[in-house]
C-alpha cells in the first residue's frame, strides 16, 4: 500500500504489519520480525528467543511473515500455508560448505545415454537449426544440458515446488539454526554460531525470491500452485528451471502463446535464451564457456560434464 505526501512524495507502508497481527498474537514474535527484517539491531549470541509460532500455518510463519513484508496476499499465504497439502515444516539441514562430487554425473557418458542423446539431436534438427539462427548457441550444449538434467524430460521430479523451494527460503527461521548450530556444532566444535547464521542467510538469499516468482507464475498461468511438479531442489521442467529463471528467460518456442518448459520445443528454446543471456558464444574461449553454464549451476562437476557431453556429441 503506498500513502501519497503532500510534497509529492511516497512512504510504502509495511503491509505485512497487518498480517502480523492477525496471524501473531504475542508481542516478542512481532519484535522478533522487526529484527530479522532489519527494522531492528539485536546482537546474535544467542536463539533463545522464540517464534510464538501460529498452530494453522504449520510451521511456517517465518516465511508467511517475510512475504506479506513483500506485499503477497495475506489471504493467499493464510489459504496457501495452512492447506493440509502443504507439509508441515521440519529443519532445513545444510552443510557450512557444500560441493557435489563428480561421481553424480559418472553415467551420463554412458553409451545408451549418448545414444539418446544423439536421436535428440536428430528429432529435433529443425529447431536446434532456428534456435542456433536466433541465439547462435549450439545445439550440443543445449542437448548436454536437457539430458543431464531430465534425460529430456523422462525424470522431471514428482516433489511439490512450492514445498521444496519454502523450506529452502526458510533456512534462516531462527528454531532452523538453532537446530543446525547444535548438529553442526557436534559434528565440529569449530563451528559458531555466526558461520551457521551467515550459511542460512546465503541459502535465504538464494532460495527466497524464488517463492514470489512462483506465485507469479501461478497466478498468470491460472494453474494450482500444489500441481506444480520438479525435483527435490524446487527445480522444474524438461530444463529444470527455478521459478525466477521461468520468468527471465522462459521462451515460446512453439508460438502457441505459452510458454511451457515440459514442451521439447518450448524447453530448447528456453535453455538457449539462458545461456545466450549470459553471452554465450560457441566462438569463445572455453574459460568464458564455462563461466556461462556456471550460472545454470553453480557446481564446476556439472559445468566440466555439460562441455564433456557436447564435445563427445559434436565429435561424432
């Protein structure tokens, strides 16, 4: 909501404060809001203090909170995060520094998979050749990149998006590193209080945005936001998109007016308006190449199997 000054200037209200008091009841959850939000400064020694959690939103009112801040329908978060559809929250378990071994992408090089890979290409020559006249991406890397991901679109992920991506937006709820802190503080005593905050912090900032953007996208394609189906980290589609990327660089290849990243067509033409959009060049230098697939994911043994895979179709 926004109150018009006489001098011509703007103040947003917090719209969430509403919420807040029709979902909380207690004064310390409110303060505690305050200060997660930034309105107030509070030295982190310690997580005593509690959410005076709501019973109907089931766990989730940290996260309920922060969106209604970001002015999201209070009645569509209550509807949306007390429904018996969306699980209770449970702790969100992370490690302080975590890397992805190579040993995950070790079949992707297997004969029956290239062979797949290469009747992909085939079926869909015709489009690889307008999607390379348009964005100039080749059609290898697209292909690499749908077969890890999918094995184009075989495995997409049966998880509720919604569900997966809040508790990843919910990392930084106070009881969640209270309780990675103890577990993490067992595993090694070095560990503070500090370095738990700051991970659960990153993931927030990472997962978080993407919540807003789902619901954008539900509320546009006038679909169930629960039907929403993808994989165990929220992503979804032949491609694996994350909401956010649905919105930046979702792509109507087809031209039959949506956009829908589980249709071939429409999910080739997705990869590549990606990586186009981070200034891929099939002419650079394979250093910058990288740094690109880097932003489809930040894991350097997914980025080194993309180019592995391209360059063994390519080469054939």
């Amino acid at each position: 909501m926004l109150i018009t000054m006489q001098n011509g200037f703007q103040l947003r209200v917090f719209s969430g404060f509403l919420l807040i008091l029709l979902l909380i009841s207690k004064l310390t959850f409110a303060e505690e809001v305050a200060v997660r939000l930034g309105f107030q400064k509070k030295p982190l020694k310690t997580l005593s203090t509690k959410l005076a959690r709501n019973p109907s939103l089931r766990g989730w009112d940290y996260l309920v909170t922060k969106l209604a801040a970001d002015n999201i329908n209070p009645y569509i978060l209550r509807k949306v995060y007390s429904s018996r559809r969306m699980p209770r929250f449970k702790p969100v378990e992370f490690k302080l520094k975590p890397r992805e071994k190579a040993a995950v992408y070790s079949s992707v090089t297997n004969k029956k998979n290239l062979g797949k890979a290469r009747a992909y290409l085939k079926k869909h020559k015709r489009t690889f050749h307008r999607v390379w006249q348009h964005f100039k991406v080749n059609p290898y890397v697209i292909t690499a990149i749908l077969l890890i991901e999918t094995r184009f679109g075989t495995a997409t992920g049966r998880s509720s998006v919604l569900h997966r991506l809040s508790r990843m937006a919910s990392a930084a709820d106070p009881d969640n590193i209270e309780h990675n802190y103890r577990k993490l503080k067992k595993e090694d005593p070095a560990v503070t209080l500090n370095d738990v905050r700051k991970r659960a912090l990153e993931l927030e900032e990472m997962f978080y945005p993407e919540i807003p953007a789902l619901f954008e996208i539900a509320q546009k394609r006038k679909i169930d936001i629960f039907r929403i189906k993808g994989s165990y980290a929220g992503a979804f589609g032949i491609p694996q998109f994350l909401p956010t990327s649905y919105l930046k660089f979702g792509y109507d290849g087809n031209k039959d007016g949506i956009i829908s990243l589980f249709n071939e067509i429409d999910a080739i033409w997705s990869v590549a308006n990606y990586l186009s959009s981070y200034g891929w060049k099939d002419s650079a230098p394979l250093t910058l190449q990288k740094k690109v697939i880097w932003h489809y994911n930040h894991s350097q043994p997914y980025v080194d199997t993309v180019i592995k895979v391209a360059e063994l179709l390519k080469n054939y």
